[in-house]
C-alpha cells in the first residue's frame, strides 16, 4: 500500500455558490476561495464574473461534464502534491446534478481529505418554500430528455408514497407535465423558478394547474418541480382482474414485474399470476 505524507497533500474544498443572488454566498466560502491555490469550476467564465464581484483572484481550472474523469485525474496528482483546490459548479452545490462526484470520488481513493463548504442549493431552497410536512422525499435530479425514456422513468414512482422532487430546463417542463400527468395523475405539486432572482416565481397547484401556467408562458432559468405523493393503492383478492387491468393502463411496469408485485401482494403464486396476466392483457388488447 503507498503510504500517503497528509503533511503535504492537497485537500479538495466542495464549495457551494449562490444560485442566482450573489448576497446568498458565506463568508466561508469566500474565505476557501481566496485562500486555496486553485478553483476547479465547471464553467470558468461563469465563476470568474462570481470571482470579479468579490475581487477574488485565484486561478480557475474548466470541469466540466465531458471531461470530468480526465480532468479529475489531473487534479488529484495536483493534490497528491500539495495544491490545495476547491470545487464548484455554476450554482449550487457540486455533486448535486452537477459535476463533482467523479472527482471527489477518486480524490478520497487517494487519501485526500475532503472538505464540504455548505451554502446555497436549489433543492432546498424549493422544499424550504413549498411547506411539505412530511421529511421525506426522493430527489431524482433531471428526467431522461425522451419522452418514451421519461415516461418508463416516471412509471417506476407510481406508488412511491414519497414527494418526488426533480429538476427540469425551461424548454422541457411541458414535456415533463404533461408525462407527470398521464403517468402519476393530476397530483398536488410545486414549482420554484429563477429562486433567488429578480423575477423568483413560486407556484403550488395540482399538475393540471402548473401545466396550463407553463403553457401560456415564456418559461425562463431552471425549475425545481414538487410532486407529491399518490394515494396509495391497496390490493385484495377479489380485484386480481381489476388490479391487473390498472397496472396495464397506468404504467410500463412489464408483465413480469407487474407478476411479480401482484403475486407478492396478494400472497398468491407468481406463475397463476402470471397466467391471469397474460389472459387479462391480451383480452384487453383485444377490445382496444
């Protein structure tokens, strides 16, 4: 095993910038960026007008996506020899649909310290706004850009009984809607866009309400949507054919896994199941 000298490695600073204003910074955060010997950001012309504001100048090195695990490589040989760096994405917190994992990653399996700057982060500023109760939730980051990819990714959280909370472009939040409301039906949902900006717009609503809001608007900067949990469906024996019927229509499970849970649920074998299946799906087929 190398033996590693933490008297002269590096460490990597995962520092978190604001999202919009530039108030929101810490003073931690300004401090690291002063203070290490180099910033890698994921877009460097964007983090140095962040730099300029506060008259920070220490050197920027691009990390960005398609050149994170080459890049990341680099940075951790700089670290292995003393240079101190600290990450950032364009806003937010990195590692957060952002780049960052693949280099923290590979900096701790090589025995460098990692050190989180906490500070501004979209997700929680969307959550903190919205007033859900419940503590729990699932973060899915962005959606698959396809609509077919999208709608499969979506239909696997049909009975989550967790808020689902997701990022989405400007250009692709009908899209998502509209998939939102043919696979997990008209919930109750929020949205937070261009949080912490000028023209900040918070809105709470079922996804039909959101959805006709989107459409009659010049939708502008990223959205945090908020989907909240669907009534949960309880299976019993006497609605096998019903039961099957409804995870036909209203999901892409496959034959197979939907068996597969109805069995599980009903207590029943998974080949009777799986029969009834075949014979109920391919009769629907059939009266379509």
């Amino acid at each position: 095993m190398i033996q590693i000298n933490q008297a002269i490695v590096g460490r990597l600073y995962v520092v978190a910038t604001p999202i919009g204003n530039l108030e929101d910074i810490t003073l931690r955060a300004l401090r690291t960026l002063k203070e290490v010997d180099l910033i890698a950001a994921e877009d460097t012309r964007h983090t140095r007008q962040l730099l300029n504001h506060f008259e920070i100048h220490t050197p920027l090195i691009s990390y960005y996506r398609e050149k994170e695990a080459e890049r990341s490589d680099e940075l951790v040989q700089k670290m292995l020899t003393g240079v101190t760096i600290a990450l950032v994405s364009d806003a937010g917190t990195p590692g957060i649909s952002d780049p960052g994992a693949i280099l923290v990653q590979k900096a701790r399996g090589a025995g460098i310290v990692i050190v989180p700057v906490p500070g501004p982060s979209a997700l929680t500023a969307a959550l903190s706004a919205a007033g859900i109760a419940e503590s729990a939730f699932l973060f899915l980051g962005f959606a698959p850009p396809k609509k077919g990819q999208r709608q499969k990714f979506l239909s696997t959280f049909v009975e989550s009984p967790w808020s689902l909370v997701l990022y989405e472009s400007p250009h692709r939040i009908q899209g998502l809607l509209m998939d939102v409301l043919e696979i997990l039906g008209d919930r109750q949902a929020f949205w937070g866009r261009e949080l912490t900006k000028l023209y900040e717009d918070l809105q709470a609503g079922t996804i039909s309400q959101l959805l006709e809001r989107a459409s009659s608007q010049r939708n502008r900067g990223e959205f945090v949507l908020i989907i909240g949990p669907g009534v949960s469906r309880q299976v019993t024996g006497d609605d096998l054919e019903e039961t099957l019927l409804w995870y036909q229509k209203n999901t892409e499970f496959s034959l197979k896994d939907v068996s597969q849970r109805v069995a599980k649920d009903l207590g029943l074998s998974r080949s009777d199941v799986y029969q009834k299946a075949l014979q109920v799906w391919a009769a629907s087929k059939d009266n379509s």
